[in-house]
C-alpha cells in the first residue's frame, strides 16, 4: 500500500510540469551562448549544400605584419583564409581565385560569402542614422 501511495502523489505533481520561461529569457540566453562559442572559435556557418546556418564552422584569428588575418575552416576540413580591412568593407579574400562577398546581418554581424560557402562572423558594424 505504501508504494501505491508514493506513484499516486509524484503522479499529480508531474503532471504539472515546469514553468515555461520567457520568451525575453530565451532569447538572453540564446544570445549568451552564441557570444561565448564565438568566444571559442565557433561561428554559424552554411557550407555549400547547407540549407540553414549552423554553429559548425571555427574562426581563428592572427596577428600579421599585414594586419588581422581569419581562417574559417568547414566541418569537411575545407577553409578560406580573410584579411580584415580598415577601409569599411569587412574583410576580402586573402587567398584564392574568388572575392569575398560582405553583407550586414546587424551591428554585431557580419555575412561573408565566399565559393558558395557562407560564414557569420562577428564584426563591430556602424549602420547609417
């Protein structure tokens, strides 16, 4: 009788459930987790083929003589090597037959598309007022 008991009063109070959180929350934290994986190195990406843009890709950054040089490498091993400018388009190409597309996200990202690979990286971004 006592087993009984116990499965009939969890029984109710699993029913209820958990409170589902906001929506303001959700997206915070969504916000909080793609700040701290671009933090390690990963970016959503859409690699030729992709239909939607996943947190697969990694971005590594060096310090040149040149100025601030990335690689963005693919899940497959393929990369593309970028040079940032200082001129306000982004970043080109830094190796390759073929340019580098640029196109604002928003103020904090960036779309590069590059031989049918696309990347979004993080970038200060100043839109016109």
């Amino acid at each position: 009788m006592r087993s009984f008991l116990l499965i009939a009063t969890l029984t109710p109070l699993a029913a209820c459930g958990s409170p589902q959180p906001k929506a303001t929350t959700l997206t915070k934290v969504e916000a909080g987790q793609g700040r701290a994986a671009d933090d390690a190195g990963q970016i959503l990406c859409a690699p030729q083929g992709a239909t939607s843009f996943e947190r697969v890709c990694t971005l590594d950054r060096v310090v040149t003589p040149a100025g601030l040089m990335l690689t963005v490498s693919k899940p497959d091993g393929g990369f593309h090597r970028l040079a940032v400018t200082r001129d306000g388009r982004g970043v080109i190409a830094a190796d390759g037959a073929e340019a580098a597309l640029v196109s604002v996200v928003d103020n904090a990202t960036i779309e590069v598309a590059i031989g049918g690979d696309r990347y979004r990286l993080p970038a200060t971004v100043k839109l016109p007022r």
